[in-house]
C-alpha cells in the first residue's frame, strides 16, 4: 500500500515539470522539449528503481506501470487544458510539442489516459506488490493501450496533421512498443485459473447452442458486430457501394473527418478487430476454447478505448459542424456504438463468470479415451 501511495502522489509532480516548461521559454522550442522528455522518463525510473532497492518488485512491469502514472497526469492535464478547465500547463506544448492533441478525439484519448489507465496502473501496482495476481487486468490494459497508441500514431501520420510532426512525436513509440511487450508477457505466463475441468465442464459442454440462451443472445450480438465492424470499415476505405454513401451521410459523418483518427480506427477493427469477433463467434459454438479467456478480455479492453475516444470525439465542441453526429439520428448512432461497445464486455464476462464450456475435459479414473476393446487390449499388452 506505501509503494501505491508514493506513486500517486509522485506521479502529480509532473504539474511542476509542465508549470516550470510553460514559463521558460528556454524549454519550449522542439528539441528541447524532445530531450527533458527523455531525461524525465529516465529520472523517474531511477527514482522507482533507487527506491525499491531494499524491497524490489518481482515483476518488472512495476516500473512501466509506475512510470506511465507519472505521464497519465500529463495527459490529463492537456485534456482539461484544451477544454479550458485549467490553464498555465500546456500552452507551450499546444504550440511546438505535439498540436494534434486539441484533436476532439485525442482529448478523448487523453481523458482516458488521465483516469481509466491511471487508475488500472494503481490497482496493478498494488497487486504486485502485495503479490497477487493480476493477469487479467494486465490484458485488459495491454489491450486499451494498444489500441489507443496504434490509432493515436497511424492517425497523426495519415490525417491532417501529417504535416506538423515535431520531435516530441517520436515518444510516442515508447508508449505503444511498451504494451506491447506488456501483452506479450502477459499471454506468455501461466493463466489465473486451471484449464482442465471435469464433470462440471462435461456437463456444459454437452449442452447445444439453442439450450443456452445467454450465449446465443451473445452469438447474434457479436454477429450483429461483424455486419457494424464491415459496413464502417467499407465506409473508411471510401466504398462506393450505395448503403456505404448513405451511412455517412446520414449517421456518421465524422468518419471522414480530416484528422484522420476515425478513419484509422475504422480500418483497425476491419483489418484486426473483425477477425477477432469471428473467432469469438466459434468459440461460443466449439466447446474447448481455452484461448476465450485471455483475448476476450484483450479485445474488451481495445474497443472500448476505441469507442469511448470515438464516441466523445464525435460530440465533442471541437469537432467541426459538418462532422458531427446529424440531429434525426443521434440517438440511433449513440445507441449503435455504445452496443458496439459493450458487446465484448457482455463476451469476456460471459467467459469469465462460467468458464466450464472453454475449458479442455479431464479424464475421469479408469478412462483413457480408447474404446473399451482397445483398453483392453492394451492392458493385455502392458501385461
């Protein structure tokens, strides 16, 4: 709990740093800020590495954790200072940091940074300290980071502000390399709970489609998000196919907005995300899927990243007239997205609360999986 303590309240001392950046202008001019944004993320993780040397954290995922609180308070701070909350933080980095970040959409982004991965990292942090598990939560992160992070970068490239990258872009990359080593780790250690079931599992497993309503409801959901994740992803890769015109028209017109975030996220959940909603899919029909666990969680923690930037973005002030959600139709694309939302939460908790169909069947005593004949001939032989 002291370890969790220290880290929430160091993480805040990056008000001094942005307060003491604004007012020199010494450190407002692009490089500089590249290289204080270095020499910072090392102190701090010199800072977490000196002071846990008398008891030092099992997992190294610690420091990444405990570094990135430190830059949540950054992200949250742009956020409520673009949205004019604060001010006498930012303006410097508005200018020559990184401009993109008075986006509607990386607002969004950076409210979810500041809060949701803020308080993920705390909780995870405490685990690990206090040594229990925290795998799940782990992926959820890995996945929410990801997402934001590849979206984030491909976005810049791709949209309008392709032509504005300062030095202090190339951060970036830190940000989005580290979840990824993350998720990797993470998918690569042994799962929370066991794999095998027995009569329980057998029973469940036994049971057909059409005898278990929940999963059903889930089946016609995810396929119901495959139609949404196709028609977006056309609309993104300019179809000219006539419900694809319609639909940006008349629902989502910030799909084509120049900042380009809304595009990219479209082609990610087409290219990755659809595949994923497949698998899903089969994995609620074959019996044995003990791989539901850990990517249902990674995809819940991806989409609704995605569609919370997206979402707010969408209705968000600085997103221009012309691209926000139409009046007649506000509360149908609202609803739509918030369902696309929620779909892979219903999923993972669904996986989660009643693993029994997605675990692998033990043999019972005295059972080899050989017809009878063949289990005694086999005796026999071992005889």
């Amino acid at each position: 709990m002291m370890q969790t303590t220290l880290v929430f309240l160091f993480s805040f001392s990056a008000l001094g740093v942005l307060y003491t950046m604004n007012t020199i202008p010494e450190f407002q001019e692009p490089y500089v800020i590249l290289e204080i944004g270095v020499a910072v993320l090392v102190v701090v993780f010199l800072f977490y590495f000196l002071i846990t040397r008398g008891n030092p954290p099992k997992d190294i995922l610690f420091f990444v954790f405990a570094e990135f609180c430190f830059t949540c308070i950054i992200d949250l701070t742009s956020a409520l200072e673009y949205d004019g909350i604060i001010s006498g933080f930012m303006e410097f980095y508005q200018k020559t940091g990184e401009p993109y970040l008075g986006t509607s959409y990386a607002i969004m982004m950076c409210y979810w940074d500041g809060i949701a991965h803020f308080i993920l990292y705390l909780v995870m942090i405490s685990r690990i300290t206090d040594r229990k598990a925290y795998r799940t939560l782990g992926l959820f992160w890995a996945g929410s980071l990801c997402a934001n992070m590849s979206v984030f970068i491909a976005g810049i490239v791709a949209g309008k502000y392709g032509s504005e990258i300062r030095p202090a872009f190339w951060l970036n990359f830190l940000f989005l390399l580290m979840p990824v080593w993350g998720a990797i780790s993470l998918f690569t250690r042994p799962k929370d709970r066991p794999l095998i079931g027995g009569y329980n599992a057998q029973q469940a497993q036994s049971m057909k489609l059409i005898w278990r309503p929940l999963d059903l409801i889930l089946v016609v959901l995810l396929l119901a998000s495959m139609a949404f994740t196709i028609l977006r992803g056309l609309v993104a890769l300019d179809s000219p196919l006539e419900a694809c015109s319609i639909y940006l028209k008349q629902y989502e017109p910030y799909l084509k907005d120049p900042v380009g975030y809304p595009r990219v996220m479209m082609l990610h959940l087409f290219f990755y995300g659809l595949p994923l909603l497949g698998a899903f899919v089969y994995g609620l029909l074959k019996p044995g899927c003990t791989w539901m666990s850990d990517w249902t969680i990674f995809f819940a923690g991806a989409v609704i990243q995605c569609q919370w930037a997206h979402i707010g973005g969408s209705l968000h002030s600085r997103t221009m007239a012309p691209f926000r959600i139409p009046s007649d139709a506000f509360w149908t694309v609202l609803a739509a997205n918030l369902l696309y939302a929620v779909t892979p939460i219903l999923v993972a908790l669904r996986v989660h609360s009643d693993p029994y169909f997605f675990l692998k069947i033990a043999p019972f005593p005295g059972q080899t999986g050989l017809p009878n004949s063949e289990e005694k001939d086999t005796k026999y032989k071992e005889k």
